[in-house]
C-alpha cells in the first residue's frame, strides 16, 4: 500500500511538473541584426526575450544557418576598456524582458556563411532550459542601425 | 591716538572685508576653472606622434590632418558589436553637422593589424561612412599610436572566436583639435547627436 502511494505520489509530482514546465513559456521579440561591413566574420543578434512563466528559465544554446557557432555574449565596460565576454547560459528572469542591444548582450555568430545583408531574414533557433527550443527570424537591418526597423543615424 | 583709531578703524574694516570678499569670489571663480581644468591636468597626456598607413597605401601621421578635427577611434573589424556602435555613432555624427562635417576627420585605428590589413579594414570602415579613414600598420607601429593615446589592447581568447581569440580594447572616441591637442572624448555609447553637439561647439571656437 505504502509502495503504491509513493509511486503514485511520483507520477502525480512529474506530472504536476511538467505542467508546470509548459506554463513557463518564452516569447521572442524584436529580433534584428546589423548589415556586416564588407569582409566581417562576426555579426551581432539582437532581440528581446520575454519570461511568460512564473519561474526564471535559461537560454542555454542557439544555432543558426547562417553561421558556424553562435553564442551569447555580453559588452562590458571597465574603465573605457571594452571587452566581450561569453555569457554562458543567460538567465531569462520572468517579469522584466530580458533587452538585448548594441553596447550589452548579443549573440554573436561567428565563422558567418556569408554577409549579412539589409533586408535578409535569417533563422535562428534557440533553446531554453524549460522552455525548450524556438525558432525565430531576425530582420537584417542597415550597417548603421541602432534598434530594430530604426533608419541609420536615429538615436535608440 | 585713540581718536584716529576710532575715526579711521571701521572705514578700513569695511575695505578690508570689502576686499576679503573680493578675492574670495575672484578665486572661486578662477578656483572653479582651475579645478576643471586640473580635472583635464591630471589626466596623463592624450596623443602623440604616430606613423600608420591608409587603406589606399599612402602613409598617415598625427600631422597628416591638422587644421581638422580629428576624432579617432582604436577598434578591430571582428568587433561585432562595441565598434560597429561607435562608428555608427560616428557616422551619424557626421551626417547631423551637415557642411560643418568638412572640419571633422575621423580615423578608426585598427588594434589587431594580422587580421585588419589594408582591404579588409577599407571594405569595412566603408560601410559607415566614406569619410572614416582606416589606419593599419606593422604591430610595432600600432603599439606606438596606442601608446601615445594610453589605448590598453590585448587578445582574449576564446575557444568560439574566429582564429581562437576576440581582443579587449579601450574603446573611447578621442577629439583632437585643430592644432593636435586632445580636448574631448566620447565612448561607444554617446549618441551621435551628442558626439554632433559638442562638435559644433569645437568647430564655433576655431571659426
């Protein structure tokens, strides 16, 4: 009887928790890059993630066609000194989005396939914790662009 | 005795503080611009000589543009992010000061010359904006125009990087004015229009 009841009280705890898992959703936003300059390797991905769960989850990998690797890095400033620096899984906290922008966290993809170019869409899929993979097109916007479907020279 | 003390002792009080009150307000006046421009005096030395090359071939000294502003700005092409802002801003900067953009050179030094050669850096700096001329050189060369704008620039490697290794720099915007001398900055998150507004305020001085 004592068997049966732990069991049971397995099953109805995995279930509980995979319901759960499934509250926990994460929309996408925004997702944009810039042109690369002629002859770049590297491109930044911008977007902005929104935690729709009530428990925080992580963004734990990406991948996209249009480069070899992909990861999140972040932009930090000490001293006027600028380094970029993998983030490793990023947190995605729920309530506030998550902004990623020019000057802080992007994902960077490297070994490009080819140029980014204004206009293109690429596909990029990332893969969260709980939340699990997404797919998502980012719009490619001019080498001078600041934010998403901004013009060149406009601030943020 | 007394009595000449008497009659002259408040007239001269009052001078006195007269006085006192004066110098006190002359030098918090000039206290003030000696404190801002000690602020700018205690700051090592900005700029220096310096001998790179273009990305048409030809040679390029800190001489080379004096009589213009120049803004420069130390980066890499493999920057996917911080330098691409700042010559975005740089760009926009440009565009905002109209005719006025005629006084102002800007110049993007490359702190990783094995991978920033002539070609690449020309196709890149293009992008932003025809008039950003980019500057490489032989490692010895970059390192003596880093130095003499105290740029601190070093590999980070990273096993994801393209070749193994992405590089720290000192990513500020370095105003010179038309003589050479260093006289503002600005960092890769001014925006243009602000990087555009102090540059009109420079240019107003020297017209």
């Amino acid at each position: 009887m004592r068997k049966m009841f732990v069991l049971a009280a397995f099953f109805l705890l995995t279930g509980v928790s995979l319901a759960a898992a499934q509250t926990s959703g994460i929309e996408v936003q925004k997702a944009w890059a810039r042109a690369t300059p002629g002859g770049a390797k590297t491109a930044a991905v911008y977007l902005t993630l929104i935690n729709k769960g009530n428990a925080p989850d992580r963004l734990v990998s990406v991948s996209t066609p249009a480069a070899g690797m992909a990861d999140v890095h972040t932009t930090v400033t000490e001293n006027g000194v600028m380094k970029m620096r993998p983030t490793g899984p990023l947190e995605v906290k729920p309530g506030t989005p998550t902004v990623f922008k020019p000057g802080g966290y992007h994902i960077m993809l490297m070994d490009l396939k080819g140029p980014l170019v204004a206009g293109q869409k690429i596909a990029l899929s990332l893969t969260f914790e709980k939340a699990g993979k997404m797919d998502v097109t980012a719009t490619v916007e001019k080498a001078g662009a600041m934010g998403p479907g901004a013009m060149p020279g406009m601030k943020m | 005795m007394r009595s000449f003390r008497r009659l002259y002792a408040l007239p001269i009080v009052a001078a006195l503080c007269l006085l006192g009150v004066a110098f006190a307000a002359m030098w918090w006046r000039e206290g003030r611009e000696m404190l801002d421009s000690a602020s700018k005096v205690t700051m090592p030395a900005i700029g220096g000589p310096f001998t790179l090359t273009a990305t048409d071939g030809s040679k390029v000294t800190d001489q080379t543009y004096r009589g213009k502003i120049e803004l420069i700005y130390f980066g890499y092409t493999y920057c996917p992010d911080a330098c691409p802002t700042a010559l975005n801003e740089i760009a926009g900067a440009l565009a905002a000061l109209g005719p006025s953009a005629e006084r102002v050179q800007p110049l993007f030094i490359t702190i990783d010359p094995a991978r920033d050669t002539r070609k690449v850096l020309a196709d890149y700096v293009r992008a932003f904006d025809p008039r950003i001329v980019g500057l490489t050189g032989t490692p010895d060369e970059i390192a003596a125009a880093a130095n003499a704008y105290r740029v601190y620039y070093a590999p980070y490697k990273s096993a994801d990087a393209p070749d193994g290794y992405l590089m720290d720099h000192t990513s500020i915007v370095y105003v010179m004015n038309e003589q050479g001398r260093f006289v503002a900055s600005f960092t890769h998150e001014t925006t243009a229009d602000q990087m555009a507004e102090r540059l009109r305020k420079l240019i107003a001085k020297t017209s």
